[in-house]
C-alpha cells in the first residue's frame, strides 16, 4: 500500500491505494493561506492520515508516500524551492524529511505536473502511447512530458507550455512575460480579463454565478455554467483560451512530434470532451504535419490523478 | 572510412572521413533543378566520388555512406518522400538501394537536420552536453533534438521549430500556415519581404550587393555585407527576424528545458557569434527559467557540418 499527495494552491489531495493503483482511501483538505512551509507539511500529513483511515490503515503502514509539489522540485536533495503560490514558501524547504517525520513512512517527491503526466501514461488516457505531451489547464497551463516511455524533465523544469510565445509583445502574463499561452488560456489570465472587461461595463453573469455558488474565483464550475448560459463574454474569452491553447500545443507538437497530447487541469476536467475536441481543432491550422495530428485525448483519472500519479513515485524500484 | 552527403536543395556538400570522423576529401556540386530523383542520386554519388578521389580511395572502398536528406525519411524502408525543394521529388523514391547501386557501398539514410544536430553533439559545439536542441537558421528554420544522449525523432518529424507560432493570425509563412517563427526569420521569407519593401519604393542596397556578386537570390553572404553597409531595410528585416527567433527558440527551451541550443545554418554560420548573442538576447524576455538560460553556442562544424554527421550514421553499430 502506498500513499499518494497532490499538493495545489488551492487544495491538498490525499490518496492511498494497493499495489496496482486502485483507490483504497482518499481526502481532500484546503491548503492553508498562512503560516509557512511546515504549516502546510502538517496539513498534508493531516490530508493523508484522512486518506489512510478511510482506506484502514495507519500512515505508518504504507511502504511509502509519493508527493507531487509545485514550485522547484529537487528530487536528490528532497526539498521543494520557491513555491510561490503556497504560504512562505519563497526559499527552500526539507519537505522529504519533514513530511516522512510526521506520517512515520518514506516520502518521495516529484513535479505536480510530471506526476499527474506520468499517471495518464501509466494508468490513464496515454496507456496505448510511448510519447505523451500531457496539458494540465487550470488556473495556469503545465505541462508533462514522456518520451521513449520516460519521464522527460530536461534539467528540472521541462514542460513549462503555458509559457510557449503565442503572441509576440502580446497580453501580459501572470508571469510577468508577455504573449505566453497561459496570458490568454489560463484560468486566472481569463479571470483577470473577465473583471477587466466587467469593470469597463461589459455585461456577464459570471460574477452574479460566482457570487450564488459562495465562490471568491471564477472556478471552473463557475466557467462551465457561464458557458452553458450562452454568457457572451465567457463565450468570448474562451473562445480566445481555446485558440491560444491551439497555437501553443501545436507549437509543441511541432517541435516533439509525440503520440498522443492528453489535456487535463481543473478546467478540462471539467469542461471535458466537447472542449478537447475544440482544443484539437485549434491545433489543426498550426500542425506542420497536418495530415498526421497526435491523439489528442482527456485526462481519465479526473481530479484524482495528480495524487494517484504521486502515489506511483513510492513504487518500489 | 565512410562516406557523408548533406543532400541540400541548392547544393550536394559531400564529404570523406576516417575513423575518427576527421576530413580526408570534401567536394560540392550543384543540385540539379530539373529532372527527377535518379538525376539528383547521380549528383550526389558525383559529389561523393570526387570527395573520394581528394582522400585517395574509390567509393566502393568506403565502409558505408551517409545521407542526410529533406522530406519524410524513411529510414528502414531506405526512402524518401516529399522533398519539395528537390526537382520531381513529390513521391517516394528508393534512394538507398539507387544510390548504394552507383556507389558500391552500403547507404543510411537520416534526416538532414537532425544528422547536423548529431554532428555537433558528437563531434561539435555540443560535445559536452547531454541534451541540445540544433537551430539551422537558412532558407528554413530547421531544428534536431538530442536528448539524454540521444536524438529525439518523435514519430519521425520532430524538431520542426520553424513552424513553432510566436503571432497568432500573423505573417504567412512558406508553408501556407500564419505566424511561424520561419514567416519573419526563414531567409526565404525574409527574401520575399525585401522584394515586397522594395516594390513598395522602399530603398536597399540588398539587391544592388546581389546583383553585384552574380546571385540570383538574396544569399547569406548578400545578407552579411549589407547588414555591414548598415542597411536600413537589411537591418529592419534582420532585427523583426532576430525578434521571432528569440520567441520562437524560447518558447521550444520552455518546453525541453535543455542544457545548450547550437545555432547553425547557413545563416547562422555565416553571421556568426554576434549573431548568436543576439538571438540569445532575444531569447531571454522569454525564458520562463530566466535566472538559468540554456548555453547558446554556434556551431561548429560550420558548413560541413551536415555532412560530416551524415557519415556518422554509417558507422558500425
């Protein structure tokens, strides 16, 4: 039995399954908003012990506990680096050791993204495929790769497709760059345009559904039922997302030239086929072999498989 | 000793090496404009037997032949199809067993760039790193992956960095599609948009330089000596396709996270190191990890370099 932990900005997914990966147990907690590195090592720990009693057992029983992190992950030295979106986490943290101290099992950690890719290539919608770029769109846009049947991280930090140009000197980014794909597609990019728009006297119900739900972000159920409504200006700026997630995927096909491109992240999750065929037909105009485009799928383990992909990471080699 | 030929759409650069990779004879002629695939297989084992005869041997003395090829390579069926900038090359043709024929040694096929990028990576300004991503910066932007050691195919097409998008709905690029990094930095398209400057009545002294030297096209070297006249339109032209280059570069960096891109080409060969700081430059405003750019070198082995790395695919396993 091994554990598993998706570790977001928002919240913390908690799993354990059996040797095959099936779910024996899970838990959800919100990740906190103040205190420091250890304050959110705690609520993971808190997370998982959840997870293990629905599952009953002890987090001591596990044979070990994989962690997908954001921010910079060294694997070698266990310590996540620079986490901006988690509370106090600018600088470096001994999160192996301080985790495995609190749950009484060995941790492994990993890249959120690159563990949730890993997941769909070993358990999910990429099983058929040797080469997987995987598209995880949410509030930003990550990417994970494998090739040859390998995870691919270059020197740490592969992957980063939000940040792929798709329009020179274009939107500015949450990064601080401008014209990169997530300026346009992410999720907080889309919101920060939304209360732009809104506040210059566009008319949008996104705010009034926002609002009934007791939500403070347009969340991805909040986009879904906007879009549902017809909302014109959720219509407008998605419509925007999906051609720079066309322009974008495609320019990293181009260059990888992969099987198979599974999109997952909380809003395809969410918005779900319908949105990923429209995301392939974006890409078609901008593939240099267009006779030949990649399978372009939807992540199938959900919600679940950044945890579950994590939970791969404490495999026994 | 084995034989390379870098089979080109306006030149066939034939080489002879030892052993150790190092030149015994080179010699160059001429694609052929008309005709068909067997006309271009004779030049090429023309070329070859003349870079034999300047190493002292006969074709039929070599161990085997290299070729790195334009258009869809199939390497195990020993041909290739589509090389559109080849006269009568829109099927396929079996190269291998025709030019293996003409020659009396043993043929491998490879595509054009990515044997570039192996040469530079095996024997070049890549020699020192594990993982690399090859610019060739001509007519085209061609581009060839080393990753963890090895080359990076993906389903045969990979690299097509050319066709990565940095404007969305902008320039039409040679290959129909809008906003390639190859519409604003290809020296075909940059050819194209001097002629279009021009018949605007916009003044330059490109033509002028081209004319001069008994060209019929506006050749790297026609490009280098009118940016040294300080052109203005040369300079314009240059800097919006240094732009696009330091967009486009980034963003596949982005994506791969390598150690080092080479910059070659026979534009980038031919402008040379400042050049190359200047596409880094460039690259840097999109550079997702900017504190850690990826080392940006040119390359090495010069014009040479395709052929010599196409004799590396005939060496024994």
């Amino acid at each position: 039995m091994r554990g598993g932990i998706d570790l977001g900005g928002t919240k913390i997914q908690a799993v354990v399954v059996d040797d095959a990966s099936a779910l024996l147990g899970q838990a959800r907690l919100p990740t906190p908003t103040e205190g420091g590195p250890a304050d959110v090592s705690e609520a993971m720990a808190a997370a998982l012990r959840e997870a293990a009693t629905a599952a009953g057992v002890q987090t001591g029983d596990l044979t070990g506990v994989g962690v997908g992190s954001p921010g910079a992950v060294d694997e070698a030295a266990g310590t996540v680096s620079s986490a901006r979106n988690l509370p106090g986490w600018e600088g470096t943290f001994a999160l192996r050791q301080d985790l495995g101290g609190r749950l009484g099992a060995p941790v492994k950690l990993g890249n959120d993204v690159q563990v949730a890719t890993d997941a769909e290539f070993q358990l999910g919608a990429a099983r058929e495929y040797d080469s997987v770029l995987g598209v995880f769109w949410g509030t930003g846009v990550g990417g994970g790769l494998v090739l040859d049947g390998k995870p691919w991280v270059g020197r740490g930090s592969a992957g980063e497709i939000g940040h792929v140009v798709v329009r020179r000197d274009g939107a500015r980014c949450p990064c601080g760059r401008r014209g990169c794909m997530e300026a346009y597609a992410g999720r907080g990019a889309m919101e920060a345009r939304a209360y732009r728009l809104h506040a210059r006297g566009e008319h949008t119900v996104l705010f009034d559904i926002m609002r009934r739900r007791g939500r403070e972000r347009l969340t991805s159920g909040v986009w879904a039922r906007a879009l549902r409504a017809e909302d014109p200006m959720a219509v407008a700026i998605m419509a925007r997302a999906i051609a720079a997630l066309g322009a974008g995927v495609a320019s990293a096909q181009n260059i990888l030239d992969v099987e198979a491109v599974i999109i997952g992240g909380g809003l395809g999750v969410r918005l779900g086929e319908p949105y990923v065929a429209r995301i392939a037909a974006a890409m078609q105009p901008h593939l240099f072999l267009d006779a030949r485009p990649p399978q372009v799928r939807l992540a199938a383990l959900g919600d679940l498989g950044g945890a579950v992909g994590a939970a791969l990471l404490a495999q026994p080699a």
